[in-house]
C-alpha cells in the first residue's frame, strides 16, 4: 500500500470518529468501532513500515556495491519469512544441494512467519523447537496437519548449549538435515556461564 492510500484511509477512519461525534453510537457499537480502527491502523502501519523497507532495500541494491547478481538480496522473496529469507534459502539450497530435505528451526515462534515454513510446505520435514507456551499452543492449533501426519514434530522447550542434543534426541529425530536456522530472542548461554553469575 502506498503513502497516498494509506493517509486516504486513514481520513476515512477520522471522518468515521466524526460522525460518530455527530451521530452517538451505543457504548458497545463504539468500542467495536474503536477497536476495528486500531486493528486496522495497526495493518495499516505494518504495510507501510514493510513497503517503506522494500523500497529501500531496491535502491541499495541499485548501488555499485551491490551489482554482482549473485548477492543472495537478489534472490529475497517472502512467503512465510520475515524479510525475504525463503527466496535467499531456495537460492543457497539450489546452489550447495539437498541430501534428504529436513530441517531443525530452533525459536519459531506461532511458525506463521519463520525460515522453514515455506521448506515445509515445500514438502520438507522438520523440527520446531519452541520455548513460548502460547506460541508452542498455537503451532498445534495451526499445524495440527503436517503434526499428525509425522511432516513436522515440534518441542515445547527453551534451549541451552547443554540441551540441544537431548532436545533433539527425545523428538526422535535423526540422520542428516540439510539446514539448521536459530532464529533466538535473548542470550544463549552455557551452564558455565551462568554459574559465574
């Protein structure tokens, strides 16, 4: 969405406020109104802020610098990434190979928006590790398919340097993968490291 629809909807949400003023509203009509605006904007603010980065990140890659096509921004696409790392994946697995297609993602959060989504529903099997609660729920609510039918396993536990390995090993899952994405909030620390404290 551009600037110009962004500010226009934005003047429609504030010429509804007014009528609202005009034309009082029962308290539950407005609360709903009130509370569909700021979803609203909030959508609103998200698309503008991600539109504003894709720009900027076109015209850096405009600069001389950055010419050689085989940068992997070349290749950014989002689908179910955050910023575009589910075209930059594709384009480093085409270049270096697959050998079975899974993965281990550790801190996925709800897994709508990570590095291996898009791998999954490209038919890949993989490991979720997952340290939220709420979030871990949300996984088996939304992924309760590729949950069931053996596609994705999913471990509701925080992670250190020590447990990896065991958290791995109680999932069952074994052999070679071809990629290993950490995508962590916070510091992982060693037990070592948290001793000193």
């Amino acid at each position: 969405m551009g600037t110009e629809k962004f500010f226009q909807h934005l003047a429609r949400l504030v010429k509804q406020r007014v009528q609202t003023v005009t034309n009082p509203l029962s308290r539950r009509d407005f609360d709903q109104l009130h509370a569909r605006s700021l979803d609203t904007l909030a959508r609103l603010a998200t698309v503008f802020h991600k539109s504003a980065c894709e720009t900027q990140l076109r015209e850096l890659l405009r600069e001389p610098r950055y010419a050689n096509p085989r940068r992997l921004e070349h290749y950014a696409f989002k689908i179910f990434s955050q910023n575009g790392e589910d075209g930059m994946l594709q384009e480093i697995l085409r270049r270096i190979g697959t050998t079975n297609k899974r993965f281990v993602e550790l801190g996925v959060y709800d897994g709508l928006e990570c590095n291996t989504h898009f791998l999954l529903y490209s038919g890949w099997d993989g490991l979720w590790i997952e340290g939220n609660e709420a979030a871990a729920a949300k996984i088996r609510e939304v992924f309760a398919g590729p949950l069931s039918n053996g596609s994705l396993k999913l471990e509701h536990r925080f992670v250190t340097a020590e447990n990896i390995n065991a958290i791995i090993s109680v999932a069952q899952f074994t052999g070679e993968i071809d990629l290993l994405s950490v995508d962590m909030d916070g510091k992982i620390t060693t037990s070592a490291e948290r001793s000193r404290r």
